[in-house]
C-alpha cells in the first residue's frame, strides 16, 4: 500500500459524521438513507483551503491479485453490479426503442419533416439510422475478453496500476443515489478501457462511454469497442438538429433511469501536451440537463484522474506537435504498437474524485423556474446563465481532475533539466548537470510543490539519490546520464548519429529531431504546471510590472492571465481569487511580501520566482514569436488553415538563428492557443476575405501586446480589471 | 324545511337527505352538545325574514366552550395512547371515536424513531398573565358599545383569534408563548353589522382582520407584530344563517361566516347541497373560502369556490361592492369577484355569498384500486382526466401514505399482528407480485344515479386496469377520506411524542407530477439530514385533484425533533426550501391555501412585477388606510 504522505488529515470531522449516520441508517422499512450527501457539496469540487491541508485517499495496486491468481478465472468471475435505485440493466433493443419514442425525438423528427418537407418516416427512419450508428451494445461476454486481454497486456506493460479503493467505494455509494457521470482526464487510448478494466475490476457498474467517431475507421475494433460499452459520435455536427436530438435523447435515457455511469471526456479529446484542455461543453450540457429541468433530483459528477508515469504516446504526440502528419488510427496501426509491449511504462495512478453533485453546484447560481414556460421535451438553446454555469462548472471539474493527478519525482527532474538545458544554452555552458546538483535541486523542488499542494509520489523510504536514478531510468529514452552529468537526450539526432555516413541530416531535421525529445519532457513538466500556474503567473507578473505597487502586478498578473487562458486551466471571472490565491500561496512560502499597496521579493524568494518565471518563459517567448511572425510577415492573404505551417517555418528559422531558445515553441498546441487568445483580444479576425477564414490581423494592437508580454509596454489599464 | 318544489316524496326526500347526512357528516355521532349552540343575535337592520335554516349552529361565540385553544378541533376528540400502550381516539363525533387503533403505535415508533417514554405534553392551561394586554381604541370600543354589536376583549377570546393552524402557531401555544394578539373581538351578526364596524374602523383607524373558521395554514390570521394601532378581530361566525334558496335558479344566498358542515345540512335538510367540501370544511367559513380560493375535493362534480359563487356582497372601507345582477356569465371587463376571490381579507370583509346549490345525490360509492407502484398511478389519473371521467373525488397517495393508511385500521378483531407483518401477507396474498413497499393507492369516490355512478365505476376501474391497478375494495377508499378529517388530531398527537409535522400544496402540469412528487420528497429528506435532524423524517405525498392540464399534489412531512434545540425552525427551513423545490419543479406557489404572509416572499416572482403593481394599486385604492391591514399577500 502506498501511502500519500506529508498530508494532514482532518479526522475529526469523519467521526461525527460516521455518529450521525448510525441513526439514519435505522430507518423502517428500508428507507433509503443517504451517506455521503453531505460530502457532495460544491465546496468539495474545488476549495481554496490551504492545498497542504488536502486530504487524499490511499491507493491499492490492483495488478498485484492478477500476478498472483488466474487471469482467465478472474475474467469469467460472478460480475454483479449494484445499479442505480435497483434498477435492472437495460436491454440495447429497449434503450433504442425509448430514444426512438421519446418526446423530444418525435418533436425534432416532426419539425425536421416540416422544414424540409421530407416524409415523417423518412427523417425518423433516418434518426433510427444515426441511432444504430451510435449506439453501444454492451456485451459482457466481451468485457469478459477484454478483462483477460487487458490483464495480459497491462502485466507486461505496467509495474502496477494504482486505484484509491476509498474513492471506488464512494463511487459505488453515488451510484445507487444518482445517475452518475464519470470524467475521467485523457492523455492515452488506454484511458476508456483501463477505466472499465478497473470498475470490472471493482464489480462497479460499467459505463457507456462516449468516443470520438475515428475509431470507426477501424471496423473491428470498433465494434469490439461498442461491445465493451462505447457509443460513437460524429466529431462536428453543427447544425444537424436531427442528429443532435437523437445524440442527446440517447444520452439521457441512459443517465435518467440510471442503466449505466455514462463517461466521457471533458476534455474532448486526448491531451497530447499533458495540460488539461480547455473543457468541451456539449457533453457537459446534455448530462445536467435532467437535474435542471427537474427530471432527477440530482447527477453526481465523478472526476477521475488518470496519472501514467509513461505515457504510451509519448513521442507520437510530440511528432503530432511538430506537425509530422498523425498516422490515421486504424487497425493496423494500433498492432505496430506491439513493439511498445517490450517496453516498461511505469506505474498508473488512478484517483476517483469526490463525486461532485450537480444540484449543489447550481445552487444559488441557476434559477430552474425557466423551464417552467416551455414544454421541456422542446429543444432550446441553453440560456446565458445556464451556458456560463455549465462552462464555470466544467472548469471547476477540470481542477477537480488536476488536483488529483499524480506526480511522479521524474516530473520534478523533466522541469529542471528542461530549464538548464535552455539556460546552459543561453549561457553556452557545458551541457547537463551535475548528477547530485540535480538531485539536490529536485529534492528542493519536491519540497516546493508539496507546499504548493502538489499529490507527489516520492517514496519516502528511499534515498533521493536512489529515487533519481530510477526516475532517469525509466526515462531513459529521452536523457542521457554519462560522466555523473544528465542531459536531455538531444545531442544524437533519432535517424542515426553524426557519425552514420549515410546521414545526410539537415540542420532542420536536427533540429525537429531534438524537438522531439524536449516537447516530450515538456509534456512531463507540464503534469505540474497545475499546481504552479498561478504563482508563476504572478512571478511573471511581478517581472514583468514596471513597478511593485500592488495594482501594477495586479493589472500585468490580469493581462497575462488573460493572454494564456486558452493555455491554462483558468476559471472564467476568477482573475482575483487567482491573484489572491496565487499571493496567499507565495506569501504563506516566504517568498514574497504583500502588503496593501506593494508587492515586495523577500530575500529568499528569489530562488522560488526564479524557478517560477522560468516555468512559464517559454510560453511567453512563444507568443511573443508568434505575435513578432504576425507583425513581420507578409499577412495580407493569410487563412487560419496556412497559420501553423507558416509560423513553424518562422520559428524554425528563428530556433536555427538563435534568436529564439525555446524548441517547444515549435509545438502547434501553443501556437494555436496563442492565435485563439489574439483573437479573443481582438487583435486578429477572422473574416470572409478571398478564402474562407482570412485572418485580419491588427499590427498595432499585436505589436503591443508584444512589447507587454516583453515587459517593454506596461500593462495598458483597458485589459485590465481593479482588484 | 322550505319550499319543496320539486317533485319526489318527502320521504324520500328525508330518506336520502339522512343517508347525505351519514355520509358527508360520517364522521359526526351523537347529538352536537345542545347547550353550546348560541342563538345568533337578532339583526335588526335584516329587513325580510326569509332565513330557511334551523336550529343547530355549530360554532358559538365564545369557541373556547367546544374547541381546544391550543390544537385541532373538539375539545372532546384526541388521539392518545392508552395505559396499554395503544392508540385510541376519544369523544363520540367521529367514526373512531372511542376505537383503538392497534397499528398506530408499530407506525408511529417506527417511522419516527419515536418512543412512548418520551413525552412532550403541552402547557395545559392558558394562563392570561401570558397574553399582553390590549391596546384599545377607547372612542372606537365607545362607539361599538352604542350600537349593540357583541365585543369582547377578554384574552382567551383574543388569543383564540391570533392564529391559523401553522405548525408554528400550534407549537407555539402548546409552549404557552404568546405574540401579538387581537386587541379586541368583534360578532356582528349581519352585512349591515358589518357596514358599521368598517364604517367606524376607518373613522377610528382601526386595524379590522376578518376571521371566519380560524383554519388558515398560511399564517394569514397572525397579526402583524409590528402594527401599533389597535387590531379588531371581526369574527364573522355569527353571520350564519342561509337567507334564501332559489330553487328555479338552483342558488342559495348565504351569510359567510357559516361554516362548511352547517352550510352542507342546512342545504341537505331541504335536498340540496353545494357540493363543496374541503378537508376543513367542519370548521372553516363561506366567507374564509371566498377570501382564500378554497377548493373542495368533489370539485370535479361541483367545481372549486371560484365556480360555485355567483354573487358577492363585500363591505371596503370605499364601500360595499357587488354586482347588479345574477347572470350566470358577464363580459364586463375582468371579472370583479376575482378581486375578491383570494384577497385574504386584505380589501374587505365578505358577508353575503350567492352560491350554486345540486339537488343531493342520490347515490355514493367509495372505492380503492391498487396499483403496482405510484408511477403507474399517475399515469392512471393522467388518463381519466384525459378522458374526463373523473369521479367526484379521486385521490392517489403513495406508498408511504398507503402504509399510513393502514396503520390507521381501526381494531376489528383482537388478534394483535404487527403492522408489516399484516401488511405483507395482506397483499402478498390478496395483490400477487405487489410490492408491499412500492404499491399505492388511489382513493374513489363516485357520486350521482345508482345506475350512472356503477357504470362510471366500471369506466374508471377498466382504465384502472390499463396500468395494473386492481381495485382494493370500498373500506380502503372511505379509510382513505376519514384520514383527511383526522389527520389535524394526529398531528397534535405527534407534538405530544417529539414529532412536528405539516402538509402543503401545489398544483403542476401533468408532465411535471412525478418529477415534483419525486424531488420534493427527497429534498425534505436531503433537507432534514443537513439541518441536522437525528431520524429521517416522514416525507410523503399524494395527489388531490386532477384537471385537464394538471394537478394538485399534497406533501406531507413531519419529523421527530428529539435532540434539536429549535424544532420549529429546522422545520421552517425546511418547508421554506420544498416550497423553493416545489417552484423550481413547475409547480405553483399555492393551489388552494393561499400566500398570507407565508408564502409572501414568492409573490413577485410569481406573478410578475406588473401583476403586484395592478393588486397594489386595488389594495390603495379600495383600503388607502391599510383598515384590513393584516398584510397578508402582497
Ligand atoms: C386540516 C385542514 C384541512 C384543510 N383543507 C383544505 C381544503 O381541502 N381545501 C382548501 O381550500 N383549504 C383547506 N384548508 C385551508 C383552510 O381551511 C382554507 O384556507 C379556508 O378557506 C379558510 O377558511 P376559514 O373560514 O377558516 O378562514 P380563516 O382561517 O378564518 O381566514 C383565512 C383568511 O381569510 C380571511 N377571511 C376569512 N373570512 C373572511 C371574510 N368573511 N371576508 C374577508 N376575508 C375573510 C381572513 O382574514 C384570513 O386572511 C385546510 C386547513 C386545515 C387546517
């Protein structure tokens, strides 16, 4: 058992609770008696509570019983699930024939047929066939293939897959209360079918999950994948009201008689970065739609961390970063994977979130009288209160997410490795550092984050130095450690080394090349960035302010968090208790001093906001490039389609000049956000030019917001709120 | 009897007139204690003499002689829990009446967690040191004296008319505490009694609250704690009497402070009746009707207040309203009664009412059906209002009401089974593949011709049968309506053991009704737990009414306090957050009890700013001194 430690845990709050329960419990006639209401109440999705202080569950190594027991005995076991309020599970013939004849659907299909005066068979006989499409077909039989599959592949995989039991038993407890929604957070393709390996595992019920259509394309797959509980929906279908209507009819017949957890990703898609996306809202909406219009008292919300401390894709991402064309997901191509089999990848944490219940995150916040008018069968656009509750809550259940990833210590050494390998850089130092200055800097770093309530998994029985090593070790693809120095795995290109006679590799190629492996310890440093983005942003801030008064950093800390919103999990309308929180987390360290009207450095703080800064100054000087390439290059016909190639040709050749340090700005993930928040600012639009999605870019306003991300401009007052 | 116009023998007439009697009055036994009954003092000022009604008014002026001061109803009818240990209902007006009921005691310790050794008896006596005094009008009580009116500021006649029948208001009694109270109470006896009283009121700025059976649940009675002028109890229950019965119209023209049950024998003793019965109808008043937008459970048959009235006189501070004539229907700009109807003596004082009157009927049938569970149930009501085949009174209560039901089975042979147990095998045997814990009930009554009422039946119960239900029998459906009449003694049977408790009410359209009955219940549980309430609480529901769009639908909810130190107001947070539930779901603020000050807060978002400006703005012009100031509703 594997102990989070360094937490404090308030116990004493349990216990009366634990007392309470007893009487409840003693109901007659089987009342139902609710344990765990209480637990849900918004407060618990996300607090601004002193991080140090938050309380986390242990973890239990399920791959432990299946090294030991029969693999094929574990995957024909008794499966019995407990369902929500006893209901008995639903057949897929039934579940279609309820979407079929639901209200909303016969309203849609009636309205479709009159707009476009096409036969009422025809358009329902149409919405039968997007339903088909759709639609899982749960078959135990191939849980049971894919529970002895699985257990096979994650044996040679993993070293051992980490769930915390408390939160499957709180999980199991939501169940029968509420429908239930599982969120889990999505960096691999093993995210779904590890999720139903665990609650297959645990005899929870197994959940429908949502995925994107692209698995289609493998027809075998995909439909073993329908078997095993995924429905599949269309990525983009705007304006379909016919497919929509069916898409979310399908949704909550499930949710609403409580047949199944449904799951699906806030997120979307799969990180490739490691950062949390910007959440989806689609999916979000169609689940908490039954709670606000009064069709269950409540949805319970169950964010669910999945924490890989080697992520099988690791470097396919990062090719899909540099723009080396994603190979298209078939069949074949995910067996060419089998020669990840040989490899090790570590330890998986997953961490079962409080369940999170909807009523009490819409209290005081929706008023549900407006559904009162409408026949609630009619479908409308969700009004402004309810888009900006649905879009604040999904954020709030992204930090949920966030807050519980595990951190293992080589995330610690990617983040300091990376800052040396471009300080050294600077500098034109000798590459690498010292084997114990690094683990002396990651000890201090573990330190750190722990304050800043990082969920670190640093052994604590073992010596720092053993803990480095082993971390390197694994990661042994992307550092190198020779003569008692660890560098990143840079100096030897992928396609064979300077010494190979046939390479003939460009100083472009090289370079890509190198990329590849820095974006890759990118992506580990940026597991932690959750926890620093708010301090650093006012480390940044404070560099960046032309003074310390207080409303200066202020309006810099508003107009940086501005600038990366679409960078970083940053809650709309939160910008003070950000700045707030980010103050109460540096003060509380000692590292600055803030009083009324200034933001004062301590003495000892400099090592902290130096390392802060240093986290976020590649995505400073990303954007700025990204602003310089709009200002400089020829833009008058550029489209959003040419946007990425183009400015990766700038970069390159200002990475090639070196005017520009930071490889990982090569990655299309930062130049896309950086271009979405120029046109959140308004500096760029789209408009209808020659081509569709011409961009028009305003040289004056991007030329400033550079020189403000440089620190040249100070931070113009229209940006920014008063605090 | 009057005039007898009508064809059919007096016999008969008499015949069925007794059989009315027994039925609606079931509950009553015995002769009503004779020396209790006040004769109602000569209105002079009432020219014709065409009053048609006898002897026999129920409620006399000084109510302290026949009812508590401090709980529901009779002084002589209770629930107690004997020596042994069972529950019995005591007096001889009631059906249960002096029967042990064996089940109750299983039901109540097991639903509340409750314990017979834990007693919370109320203050037994009034002590008059408890009541402050009154502040009076001297020039106005002077002018009361003059014209003969009967008044009376003695406190047990003050403090009997400061209060509905709230949970807190009872609570609060049973506590011996006091607040503001009438200063004084006034009996006028007839509409010109009334012209006076207003007359002087305004000419004294006197605060008026017309009071009729004291049965308010909104807290419409309670008087306004910070008004400072005198306040004046107008009590309208000596304006009793039926003036007339117009046969060729099928109206009668009544007093409105009559109350429910003598309004019903009165008209039966001539063959007629209103045909409006709502579960308070043994105490509460034409006029408190009007004021509140009563309905009644045969509403189906006879319609609510609002369909039965046909005339109304109201005495304003402006002056009496009425209309000129009594058409059936008028396009006259909005219809002014609707002013009147609900105005929860905010503008006036209703003294005389119009009101349709039905021959009896001839015939009544109970029945029962069960249905496998209470889904099934509202689907069932949802088709016979479709239909329109409601019968005169049809009612579904859930599982949990249904047990109550049960529970409440007088002893009919002494063998002593426990309740569940004789629950199970009752419906283990009778209603195979019943759940016991999820079935419910709906309760029928038919009304009309024999041969028409046993073919409705026959309608209503092959629809029954489209959704499972089976039918249960006629004593399942009469246990069902004696329930109503008995449940206000119960509940002050629960205050004696730690349980408090409360019914209220909404209407919602069709396709919300089981959406609201669901999430209202489970937030008064979710409600009790957080307010820190040690027992789940009893939280159950039923519905009452059925219409073409909807229906009305009952909570009912009690809870045992042991171990809070503010029962009262954990059960106001409650209430006040199912009622929060209740709006949120599509249901509206009041079906029938009214907004008094309980329900005030909602009023704007109810109706809209404009609509509260047009109210306002009729409350300024016809009472611009605030007179009837008892600030209820807006
Ligand atoms: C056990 C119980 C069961 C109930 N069941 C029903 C039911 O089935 N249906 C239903 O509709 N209600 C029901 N009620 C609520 C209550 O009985 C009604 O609101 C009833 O109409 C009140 O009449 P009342 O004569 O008792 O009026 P009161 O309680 O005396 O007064 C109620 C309000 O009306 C005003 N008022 C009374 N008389 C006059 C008048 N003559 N002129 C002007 N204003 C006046 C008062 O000022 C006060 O604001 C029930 C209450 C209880 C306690």
């Amino acid at each position: 058992m594997l102990s989070s430690s360094g937490v404090v845990v308030d116990e004493e709050e349990e216990e009366q609770e634990e007392e309470q329960r007893g009487l409840w419990c003693s109901g007659p006639f089987g009342l139902t008696v609710f344990v765990n209401a209480d637990k849900m109440s918004s407060g618990a999705v996300y607090s601004h509570k002193d991080p140090m202080l938050k309380k986390r569950d242990d973890f239990e190594d399920i791959l432990e019983e299946r090294r030991t027991s029969s693999d094929l005995r574990y995957a024909l076991r008794c499966y019995t699930p407990v369902l929500y309020k006893g209901v008995t599970p639903c057949k897929t013939s039934v579940l279609k024939s309820m979407v079929l004849q639901s209200d909303q659907l016969h309203y849609v299909i009636n309205q479709v047929s009159k707009e476009s005066g096409r036969a009422a068979d025809d358009v329902r006989e149409e919405a039968s066939a997007i339903l088909e499409e759709m639609a899982h077909s749960l078959q135990l039989s191939t849980v049971r293939f894919f529970a002895f599959m699985l257990s096979k592949v994650f044996k040679t995989l993993f070293r051992s897959i980490c769930v915390n039991e408390e939160g499957i038993q709180r999980l199991q407890q939501a169940i029968q209360e509420h429908p239930v929604v599982l969120l889990p957070s999505h960096r691999s393709y093993m995210d779904f079918l590890l999720m139903s390996y665990i609650l297959y595992t645990y005899d929870v019920a197994l959940p429908v999950i949502a995925a994107g259509m692209d698995f289609m394309g493998m027809k075998f797959v995909g439909e073993m994948l329908r078997m095993s509980g995924a429905f599949f929906i269309r990525r983009s279908f705007g304006g379909d009201k016919l497919y929509w209507s069916v898409f979310s009819e399908y949704v909550k017949t499930m949710l609403k008689n409580g047949y199944a957890p449904v799951e699906f990703f806030l997120e979307g898609t799969r990180s490739r970065t490691s950062k949390s996306l910007t959440p989806k809202l689609g999916l979000l909406n169609i689940v908490m739609d039954p709670f606000l219009k009064g069709e269950v008292f409540d949805v319970n919300v169950v964010p669910v961390s999945i924490s890989y401390e080697r992520i099988l894709e690791e470097s396919l991402y990062a090719r899909e970063l540099l723009g080396v064309p994603k190979p298209k997901e078939s069949t074949s191509g995910l067996f060419k994977a089998r020669k990840v089999l040989s490899e090790d990848y570590g330890s998986i944490h997953v961490y079962f979130g409080q369940p999170v219940s909807v009523r009490s995150l819409a209290e005081g916040r929706v008023n549900r009288c407006q559904f009162n008018l409408v026949p609630r069968h009619i479908p409308r656009r969700p009004s402004e209160e309810i888009q900006s509750f649905v879009n604040d809550s999904a954020y709030r259940l992204v930090r949920a997410q966030e807050e519980n990833m595990v951190l293992k210590p080589w995330v610690l050494l990617a983040s300091l490795l990376l800052q040396n390998h471009h300080q050294n850089r600077a500098a034109g130092q000798k590459p690498g550092m010292a084997l114990d200055e690094l683990t002396t800097q990651a000890v201090w770093l573990r330190d750190v984050s722990r304050q800043y309530g990082a969920f670190l998994h640093w052994p604590d029985h073992t010596s720092p130095s053993e803990v480095v090593s082993s971390g390197l070790s694994l990661h042994r693809a992307l550092v190198r450690v020779c003569e008692g120095r660890v560098q990143l795995a840079v100096e030897q290109g992928e396609q064979g080394g300077p010494g190979d006679p046939r390479s003939t590799v460009t100083p472009e190629e090289e370079l890509l090349s190198q990329a590849v492996v820095v974006l890759s310890c990118a992506s580990y440093r940026n597991q932690m960035l959750h926890v620093f983005v708010r301090p650093a942003l006012l480390a940044s801030a404070i560099h960046i302010a032309s003074s310390n008064q207080k409303q200066e950093v202020f309006n810099s800390f508003s107009f940086l968090r501005n600038m990366f919103s679409s960078e970083f999990i940053l809650c709309p309308g939160a910008t003070v208790q950000d700045f707030e929180e980010a103050c109460y987390l540096l003060v509380k360290t000692g590292v600055l001093q803030v009083t009324q009207q200034e933001v004062l450095v301590t003495e000892r703080g400099h090592r902290t906001l130096a390392f802060l800064t240093s986290m976020l100054d590649p995505f400073l000087q990303g954007y700025q490039v990204v602003c310089r390439f709009l200002c400089e290059e020829d833009t008058e016909t550029l489209t959003e389609k040419q946007f990425i190639p183009a400015v990766r040709k700038f970069i390159v050749n200002h990475l090639l000049a070196g005017r520009l340090r930071y490889a990982e700005v090569l990655s299309s993930d930062l130049q896309k956000n950086a271009l979405a928040a120029l046109q959140r600012l308004g500096a760029v639009r789209k408009i209808k030019g020659v081509e569709p999605g011409t961009l028009k870019v305003n040289r004056v306003m991007v030329n400033s917001l550079e020189d403000t991300l440089g620190g040249k401009l100070p931070t113009q007052k229209s940006v920014s709120a008063r605090l | 009897m009057a005039s007898n116009s009508s064809g059919g023998g007096s016999s008969d007439r008499q015949g069925i007139a007794q059989q009315r009697l027994r039925i609606i009055a079931g509950h009553l036994r015995g002769p009503v204690d004779g020396d209790s009954t006040i004769l109602a003092a000569e209105c002079k000022a009432q020219g014709s003499n065409t009053d048609v009604s006898s002897e026999g008014k129920t409620v006399p002026r000084r109510r302290q002689e026949i009812m508590k001061w401090n709980g529901w109803g009779y002084s002589d009818s209770r629930f107690l829990f004997n020596k042994k240990g069972q529950a019995e209902f005591t007096g001889k007006r009631y059906r249960l009446s002096g029967m042990i009921i064996p089940g109750l005691k299983d039901w109540f310790e097991g639903t509340f967690g409750a314990n017979l050794q834990h007693k919370t008896p109320p203050t037994p006596l009034l002590t008059n040191t408890a009541v402050p005094p009154a502040t009076l009008n001297e020039a106005f009580v002077e002018e009361v004296k003059s014209t003969g009116i009967p008044f009376s500021h003695d406190a047990e006649d003050r403090v009997f008319r400061a209060h509905g029948h709230c949970l807190h208001e009872i609570f609060a009694l049973r506590e011996g505490k006091i607040g503001r109270v009438p200063d004084m109470v006034v009996w006028p006896s007839c509409h010109n009694d009334v012209v006076k009283i207003v007359q002087l009121a305004c000419k004294h700025n006197v605060c008026l609250m017309p009071y009729g059976g004291g049965t308010s649940v909104s807290s419409a009675l309670e008087c306004p704690p910070e008004e400072t002028r005198s306040i004046v109890s107008l009590d309208t229950s000596q304006m009793n009497r039926i003036l007339w019965i117009d046969e060729k119209n099928l109206t009668a023209h009544v007093e409105a402070g009559i109350v429910g049950q003598d309004l019903e024998r009165l008209l039966n003793e001539s063959g007629y009746c209103t045909g409006h019965e709502p579960d308070s109808m043994e105490f509460s008043s034409l006029g408190g009707w009007v004021a509140t937008r009563a309905s009644g459970m045969k509403k189906n048959i006879y319609g609510n207040i609002e369909d039965l009235v046909v005339h109304i006189k109201m005495v304003t501070p402006q002056g009496v309203i009425e209309k000129s004539c009594q058409g059936p229907r008028m396009s006259t700009g909005p219809d002014i009664h609707h002013f009147i109807m609900g105005s929860e003596g905010t503008l006036g004082v209703v003294t005389e009412v119009t009101m349709k009157i039905r021959p009896m009927p001839e015939y009544q049938k109970y029945g029962s059906v069960v249905f496998p569970n209470f889904e099934q149930g509202v689907a069932c009501l949802r088709e016979v209002a479709k239909q329109r085949c409601a019968p005169a009174s049809i009612r579904l209560m859930d599982n949990e009401q249904f047990k109550f039901g049960h529970a409440l089975k007088p002893q009919v042979s002494s063998i002593f089974t426990s309740f569940l147990d004789g629950l199970k095998k009752f419906y283990i045997t009778k209603f195979k593949g019943f759940d016991p814990n999820h079935l419910c009930v709906a309760t029928l009554l038919f009304e009309g011709n024999r041969e028409k009422v046993l073919q409705h039946e026959k309608q209503v119960y092959d629809i029954a049968a489209k959704f499972g239900g089976l039918a249960a029998g006629e004593d399942n459906g009469q246990r069902g309506y004696m329930l109503t009449f008995v449940i206000a003694y119960l509940r002050d049977l629960g205050m004696d053991y730690y349980v408090i408790g409360e019914s209220f009410e909404t209407s919602v359209p069709w396709d919300r009704v089981l959406d609201i009955c669901r999430n209202v219940k489970a937030r008064i549980i979710r409600e009790c737990k957080d307010k820190g309430v040690q027992f789940p609480p009893l939280s159950t529901c039923r519905v009452t009414q059925t219409y073409d769009a909807g229906a009305c639908v009952y909570f009912y909810f009690a809870f045992n306090y042991r171990g809070l130190s503010d029962p009262v107001h954990v059960y106001e947070q409650v209430e006040h957050a199912a009622r929060e539930e209740i709006l949120a779901n599509g249901g509206s603020l009041s079906h029938h009890h009214g907004v008094g000050k309980l329900r005030k807060e909602w009023m704007r978002d109810t109706i809209s700013n404009v609509g509260m400006g047009m109210l306002k703005s009729v409350k300024d012009y016809v009472d611009p001194n605030n007179i009837f100031g008892n600030r209820n509703l807006l």
